[in-house]
C-alpha cells in the first residue's frame, strides 16, 4: 500500500470509539446539580477546542498528502530527464573521443587542405560544446531530482507523524466525549441535553436575496441535528463544519478550522454585519456561527447538543467576518 493511500486512510477513516479498560468514569463526586452544569458547559467549551484543533491537523495532514502526490508526479519525469541527458552525455562523449582520436597531429599536417583542417578541429570544438551543454542540463537536473526527493522524504516523515497525532488526538477526544455524555446524562437525563432557552421566539427572518439567502436557507434546514465532531454533513455537524458546508453551497472554499476561518475573512465590526456573515468567539477562535439578524446566530454549539439558534451577545465574541 503507498505513503499516499495509507495517509489517506487516516483522513476518511471515521471516529470510532477507542477501547476503554472499564467504563467511562462517572460524574466528578460531591458536586451538586449546579456545579456538574457548570462542569460540563466548561469541559463541552475544552472539548470544542481539541475538536478544531483535531479538525486543523486533519486539514494540514490533508496539504501533506496533496504535497506528496504532486511531487511522485514531478518526480518521474524528472527521472527520465536526467536518464535522457546521461545518454546523450555518453553518445557526445563516444563521439568526441572517436573524432579526436582520428585527428591525430600527423593527420592534420596532411590534410589536403586548410579547409580540412579547419573543418575536423570544428567537430571537436562542436561535440565539445555540446557535451558541456548537456553535462550542465544534467547537473540541474539531477540537483532538481535529489532536492525533490529529499523534499518527498521530508513530507512523507512529516505526514507519518501528523498521522500519529491525528491518531492520538482522536483517541483522546473519543474518550473525553464518552466521559462528556456520561455526565450530561447524569445531569440532564436520557437525552443528554440541557433546557435552554428558545431564541427562535420572535425571530423573523430577514429579507434578503442572493448568496446571503442561500446560506441562510443551507443553515436553518441544519437545525436540530446533531453536534458531531469533525462534521460537515449531511447528518451532523461541528461548529466550524456547519459553516463550510454552507458557504460550500454558495461556491466558496473555506477550511475546516474556525481559526483559520477567521484568518481568510474580511474582518468587520459588529454594526456592519449582514445576514450570513461569520461570529468568531473565544480567545482561540475555537467557534463561530453564522449571522442571522436579530442579534441571533445559527451555530452547532457543543459536543452532546443539537444545530439550534442563539443569541451571541452572552457569548465571548472575538470579533466577526465577511467571507469575500
């Protein structure tokens, strides 16, 4: 199986549960009612955090492979190059030596004329020329061959040890998650989800035409499903997932990453924000929704709930984007 194929693997591969000795642990003991919400709101927040770092090393492991697949494309032409030019270094070679050592001194002295000789130190000047030629077409490109082959080397070791990461990274949050919904269950019975309050109540939505309506259309159909990490559809979504699947449908790229999110948008101030533009929150930039007028957001909240409609103003916004 190829470096390709199996770093690959890694990215499509789903998040399935780590083997745990025992069960996941219980509620932290003594906390009352209250503290183990606010425990669990805290640990959710941690959580989302890992989740789009996990989603960024993903997203970097993912320019790896590509890296790696341009380069086993360059490299095999490169490779007939620098054997093509090998060759034509040894016929220029074996015909300099055969021509010179036909034109010996006494040759040229009898030589039937000035023209002859004139004409035979010409072949040699020419297949000498020549040979220099193609000796420094070679030497390029066999310094072009080995430097990409050192670079492929360097991004495949590169790309083995992301995937470690990734590796590490999804077992831990596997782990965090099932601890996570042991608690949220304990806290807020079999479904797992707090009360909270409907921010959908007296919410109209705005009248707007275009890319911004598309988007708002993609993401308000998203409602109710599930928080789910590393997702960007069709039946769940992350936070930073939720965006890129909207803006997918109005056709703009965008990474799988809300940090990286916030660092490609045109940054605005809250009074200049429009419907389907971005809310970006937490000094490391581990969420964002999307603008819906009304001081509302559609966003994927947490591991453990569900796409809804909140208000943002109680939420730490870190500052807010136009996607160009």
């Amino acid at each position: 199986m190829g470096v390709v194929t199996v770093l690959l693997a890694s990215l499509t591969a789903p998040g399935v549960a780590i083997a745990q000795p025992g069960s996941p642990p219980g509620p932290p003991a003594g906390l009352s009612r209250e503290q183990l919400v606010q425990r669990i709101q805290k640990a959710s927040d941690q959580l989302e955090g890992v989740i789009e770092r996990y989603n960024q090393l993903r997203s970097d492991l993912q320019t790896t492979v590509a890296q790696i697949a341009v380069l086993k494309r360059q490299i095999g032409p490169l490779e007939k190059q620098v054997a093509d030019h090998q060759a034509k270094v040894g016929v220029i070679a074996s015909a300099a030596y055969t021509t010179a050592g036909s034109t010996s001194f006494a040759a040229l002295l009898h030589a039937d004329s000035t023209r002859d000789v004139l004409d035979q130190l010409m072949v040699i000047q020419l297949l000498a020329d020549d040979q220099r030629r193609e000796i420094a077409a070679l030497t390029g490109l066999r310094h072009e061959y080995e430097t990409a082959q050192a670079t492929l080397r360097t991004l495949i070791s590169q790309g083995r040890s992301q995937q470690k990461d990734l590796a590490t990274s999804r077992a831990k949050i596997e782990a965090d998650l099932a601890t996570l919904q042991r608690w949220r269950t304990h806290a807020f019975g079999p479904s797992g989800t707090p009360p909270h309050a409907n921010a959908r109540v007296g919410w109209v939505k705005p009248e707007v035409t275009g890319v911004p309506a598309k988007i708002l259309d993609f993401a308000l159909g998203q409602l109710g499903k599930a928080y789910r990490w590393a997702g960007e559809g069709p039946d769940g979504f992350d936070c930073s997932g939720l965006v890129l699947a909207a803006y997918k449908r109005v056709g703009k790229e965008l990474p799988h990453n809300s940090a990286r999110q916030f660092d490609v948008v045109h940054k605005i101030k809250r009074d200049q924000l429009q419907p389907g533009d971005l809310i970006f929150f937490y000094r490391d930039l581990h969420h964002v929704g999307i603008y819906i007028g009304g001081d509302r957001m559609v966003h994927a909240p947490t591991p453990g709930e569900k796409v809804r409609i909140d208000y943002f103003d109680g939420m730490p916004v870190r500052g807010y984007g136009h996607v160009t």
